[in-house]
C-alpha cells in the first residue's frame, strides 16, 4: 500500500472511491471548461441564497463581521494582478468600509498581526485561553507563501493548550486528507481558524467573538493572498461567506473571499462522527485540485 493509499484508507475511502476519484481526474481537463461553465450557471442561480439577504439578528451580524472589514487596494501582498473570475463571485466581497480598529488591523504586516492576536483582549475569551492559536504554515521572510489556505472553526483543548491549529484527533484527519492530495502542513499550506482563541467546553462561537476575530482572518487572507480557501465545516463557511446557508447548498461549487476561490467541505471533527461524509469530503478535495490550476 502505497502513502496515498494509506491516507484513503484512514480517511475511510477505499479503492473504489480511490479509482473513482483517478477517473475523475483524467476527465478533468476536457471537463473543466464545462465544468466551469456549469458551476457559473448553477451559482448565478442559487446566488439569491448567499448573501445578507434574508438573514437577521445576530447571525447576521456574526456572518457579516469578517465582510464588514475594510481590505483596501494598497494592502497585502500583491503576489499576482487581479485575475478576472473564471469561476464565480458570488454576492460576498469585504466592503470598503470598516471601523477603526478593522483599518488598523488590515495595515498590519505579518509580524505586526501575530502580536496583535498574541495580546488581543477584544472579547471574552482571552480570559480563558492558554494561547492564542494564529495559524501554521509555511511562512517565508517577509510574505507567505502558502498557496492553500485552511480555515476551520476555533481552538480546542489541545490547540489551546499547545498554541497550534488542528493538532487532535481532528488535525489527524485533516493530516490524512491533505495528503491525499499531496499537501501536508508544512508545505505550501496555511492552516488557521476563524477564532484565535477557545470558546470554553467548545462551544460554538459567539456573534460577537466572530465579530472582534474577524479583521484578523481577514489580513492573514490578504497577506498571503493563499490561491485557494478551502473553509472546512459549516461555521467557517458561513463566516467567510456571509451567509446563514447550509453546508450541503454551499458545498460542490466555487465561491470567493477577497477574490480568492473558495470551496466548502465538512469538518474534520464532523467527519470522524459521520463516516458516510468522507466520501462527499473526497469529492470536495478532488474540487479543489481542480480548482486550483484553473483559478489562474
Ligand atoms: N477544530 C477547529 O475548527 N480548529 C482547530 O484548530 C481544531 C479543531
């Protein structure tokens, strides 16, 4: 059994999802292009679902944080000019707008933003943290690198107490499914989360904390201007896509952040719940390979 092979397995895909997914690929560059074309047109159509339309209350508010913050032209990384969408825009992009403490934070450079979150006590829960989790990465000298970017929901017990992303039973198996697409952490991948900082017993996060966590998500996606956001379960999706949608309407298609392409798939913790679900976050992994060469 071949590395690849070993990572499907604990990944609970067998041969047949793996031949499945190889007959995929081969099909995958006459099929792109209509691949695309369908995606458009079958966003275009369900693009009334996404947005702020509908939505009210608090969840709006929680949704919105991350779009309410200002990115403007001047700031990030310019790694590569604004490539004209191929894929689709759906109805989310950060407004020009936003308040101080957002305009201060989208100025930062990288160092700037990790003693930023480092000494951030702009909610509650910096009360009872043990570290704050920033992210993990391949991170060079003065930009970053990583063509992939990772964005799950918030800390846990181990990633509080050991200031790393991802690194329990559910890192384990995020671990297993990069390497089925030929990824691994420390390569060519940055992995964070929306909150920083554990909500106490896990819960989920608040409006509010999504609100203050919000500028930070947002300059680390505009510092590393990753090509593709994969948004791993349905609190990050729903964050970084300003929507209140349901992860099953979300998933199989490309939206964007910031213009960056962004795919939706379960998470990890979910899936070690739902074993059926592998296959479907199969399926959203060998999107986004596809995606990825396609976006530029
Ligand atoms: N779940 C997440 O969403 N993020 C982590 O870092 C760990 C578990």
């Amino acid at each position: 059994m071949n590395r690849r092979d070993q990572f499907l397995g604990e990944m609970g895909l067998g041969p047949v999802w793996r031949l499945r997914a190889r007959a995929a690929q081969q099909t995958t560059q006459q099929t792109t292009q209509q691949t695309t074309q369908q995606t458009t047109q079958q966003t275009t159509q369900e693009a009334p679902r996404v947005g702020n339309a509908g939505l009210s209350g608090e969840a709006t508010s929680a949704a919105a944080a991350l779009h309410r913050v200002a990115v403007p032209a001047a700031v990030g990384i310019a790694r590569r000019p604004a490539e004209p969408l191929r894929t689709v825009a759906t109805s989310v992009q950060p407004a020009l707008a936003g308040d101080e403490r957002s305009a201060r934070i989208m100025g930062m450079d990288w160092a700037a933003l990790r003693e930023a979150v480092a000494r951030c006590q702009a909610c509650a829960l910096h009360a009872s943290r043990t570290h704050t989790v920033f992210g993990v990465g391949e991170v060079g000298v003065g930009e970053v690198r990583a063509e992939w970017m990772i964005v799950g929901e918030a800390p846990g017990a181990e990633e509080d107490a050991r200031g790393e992303p991802f690194v329990g039973q559910a890192g384990k198996l995020l671990d297993s499914m990069l390497a089925a697409i030929g990824l691994n952490r420390k390569q060519n991948v940055y992995i964070t989360n929306v909150l920083k900082c554990r909500p106490p017993g896990n819960r989920n996060p608040a409006p509010g904390e999504v609100a203050q966590c919000g500028p930070h998500l947002a300059r680390q996606v505009a510092l590393i201007r990753p090509r593709l956001i994969l948004a791993m379960g349905r609190f990050a999706a729903q964050a970084l896509l300003d929507t209140d949608a349901s992860i099953t309407s979300l998933r199989g298609r490309v939206h964007r952040y910031q213009g960056v392409p962004t795919i939706v798939t379960y998470h990890p913790a979910y899936l070690l719940r739902t074993l059926p679900d592998k296959a479907k976050a199969w399926q959203d992994l060998c999107l986004a390979r596809r995606t990825l060469p396609a976006a530029f």
